[in-house]
C-alpha cells in the first residue's frame, strides 16, 4: 500500500504518489468528475472504458462497495486517481474497502496526488492521455505513452457492449416491451424502465434495425456509452433504419446517434462535461434542472437537420443537451436521465418517454 507510483500526462506532467488497488501499469484518457458521490458508480459506468478518471471530490472510499452499486458487470475505468483514499470505509451497506474493490476488478489506482493540480491542468489543456505506474520512470512512461493509440481512434463501444441479447428482470403485469440497444448500457436505466412496467430486452450495439423489429418492441432506447460517435457507423445506420418505425429515446451517446442518424455532426468538448452538478435549460419550459453527465462529445447545433431540433442547453458553455424531431416520436438527451451517481431531478424523462410511447 506504500508502493510508489506516478501519473504521467502527455505533456510531460508528472504527478507522483502510492499505488492502491492492482500494481498494473494502465494507459488512458485522463478526465475529471465532479461529483461528491458515487465513486463505485463511475468505476462500473461503461462510458469510462478506455479513460482514467480523477475525482475531484478528494476523500473517495469512505462508505466502501456493495453489490446494489454496481452499474455493469466489471470496472470499465482504465485506471483511479484520488487525493485519499479511505481505508477504513464505515457504512451499513460496506461489503469491501475501496482498495479490494479495484484489486479484485483488475483495476489499477493511485492515491496521494494533488487532484486540484490535474484538474486545473485538464481544465487549461483539454483531456489528454495519461498513464499510472509503479514500474516505470516519468521518461520510460512518457515514451510508452507516445507510442499507445490515441483515445479517439478506437471503437469502445463493442468492447463494452454485451454479446448476446439478455431479458432485463421485469416487475409482475409487465406490459410495454423495450428493446435497448446496448452501446454501454448502465443498469440504472435498466431499474427505472423495470419500475415503469416495461419488460426490457438489451441487444449488442451491432443488432440491425431488422433484428430489432422482429422482437416487436413498444418503444427502443438507445443507451450511453464511451468514445467518439463518428467511429460508431455501423449504429447510426442501424438508427437512420429504426426512426418513425417505433417510439425512440437517446440518451447520452444515443443522442449523438440520433443528431449524426438525422445529418448532423458532432465534435470532442475541450474537457467534457462530467459530474453531478450541471444545469441544463429546457426551452419548452423554461427550467433549469441539475443533471449528471458523463461525456466528451457533443452535437453541433447549427448542423441539425432533417426535422430535428434542440430542446435544451447547457448553460455554462451552451451546447446542445436535448433535441426532438418535430413530427416523428423521437426525442434524446446529452445528460444521464438514470443519474447513478447524481440528481434524480430528471426520472420525468422515462416518463415522457413512456407517454410517446402510448400515444
């Protein structure tokens, strides 16, 4: 628990600190998350494949793990970078130390950095490339880095995707059947249709709108997920084939499908939006609602077309955050409905999704 061990970005920065979790050298996109809670919730979030997440939040394990917390079936993260790590975690529901948890997942975690420092610098810089080890030096790191392939160059959707189709547990009088199109799929979303009397089939990102029909569904979801959306056409096609065929709701990742689906494009935000704290406008209503989001992509605004249009935006750099089509039932959102960590203030989006769906 003493070992010590370096983060190293692309530009040279090196940040030194103690290896915790599983002593294993891991390359990724190094990226921030404001939230104060939900540390188990962001290792499992699939839209973290490929990327090391810092928390900003700088005591992180001080209520442990659980099985209920879990948001897929592994840690997606590539690696975790805390201020503290607490090693004596003290809740009622604590089954592991934060620690044991990563060593288990295979996931590697430094501690004892200046969290503030790396923030400000992703901040400053944009996101950019980064390892944790405890076997190199900052220039045999540096020099691994440089020749490791670029986060925006690889297609973590089906790294994360599942495999094979699967039945989500439905509640007893289950009545509406969804098909989810699993791009990184959180199992939160799985939860909050369950509840709302839906009986949910998940289909690996690469099921064609053909086979997706067949399974008869009242309405389709298209999930989040990691990485850039224009390595992902293979999906937009499968959406450009499923839209006005049945009711459909992006989330995330889906919302990038849908706008590229439609004509639209989308380009990588300097440091993504990540957190629990983001305030977001409804055009249609004109509230502000605290959202949670997790992505470093967005949709070009000036680029919808083809009968879409925006419904909301962020309003601390006013990107595009929701979109509709104004006559078919499709209708899609940037930030995380299901939250898992975050806000709940957002749940009225299934709801609305399952009116679409009755009309």
């Amino acid at each position: 628990m003493n070992k010590k061990a370096l983060l190293v970005l692309a530009d040279g920065s090196t940040y030194e600190g103690y290896s915790f979790g599983t002593e294993t050298n891991a390359i990724g996109e190094a990226v921030f998350n404001t939230s104060m809670i939900g540390y188990q919730e962001m290792l499992t979030d699939p839209s973290y494949a490929g990327q090391i997440v810092v928390p900003t939040y700088p005591l992180i394990g001080n209520y442990g793990t659980n099985a209920a917390d879990n948001e897929s079936r592994k840690i997606q993260v590539q690696g975790f970078v805390v201020r503290e790590e607490c090693a004596q975690p003290n809740h009622y529901l604590n089954k592991k130390t934060l620690h044991d948890y990563l060593t288990e997942g295979g996931a590697p975690g430094i501690r004892g950095v200046d969290t503030r420092a790396i923030t400000r610098k992703l901040r400053s810089f944009g996101v950019m490339m980064g390892i944790i080890t405890s076997t190199k030096s900052p220039a045999e790191a540096l020099a691994a880095l440089k020749n490791a392939p670029n986060y925006g160059t690889i297609d973590f959707v089906r790294q994360v995707s599942t495999e094979k189709a699967y039945e989500w547990e439905a509640a007893d009088g289950a009545s509406k059947k969804i098909v989810a199109l699993d791009c990184g799929l959180k199992f939160n979303i799985l939860r909050c249709l369950a509840r709302r009397g839906c009986r949910v089939t998940v289909v690996p990102c690469t099921t064609s709108a053909k086979d997706i029909l067949k399974l008869k569904p009242d309405g389709i979801l298209l999930s989040p997920g990691p990485g850039d959306p224009e390595l992902l056409d293979y999906a937009v096609r499968t959406v450009r084939e499923l839209a006005g065929k049945k009711p459909m709701m992006g989330i995330c990742l889906g919302n990038q499908l849908i706008a590229r689906a439609f004509g639209g494009k989308t380009f990588k935000l300097k440091f993504g939006h990540r957190g629990g704290n983001h305030p977001v406008k409804d055009f249609e209503t004109g509230r502000v609602h605290i959202t949670a989001q997790n992505h470093g992509y967005a949709v070009d605004a000036d680029s919808l077309k083809d009968g879409l249009e925006v419904t909301q935006i962020n309003l601390n750099d006013n990107t595009v955050e929701g979109i509709r089509h104004k006559e078919l039932p499709i209708f899609a959102i940037q930030y995380h409905s299901e939250a898992s960590p975050g806000p709940l203030d957002n749940m009225y989006l299934f709801d609305k999704f399952m009116e679409m769906i009755k009309k």
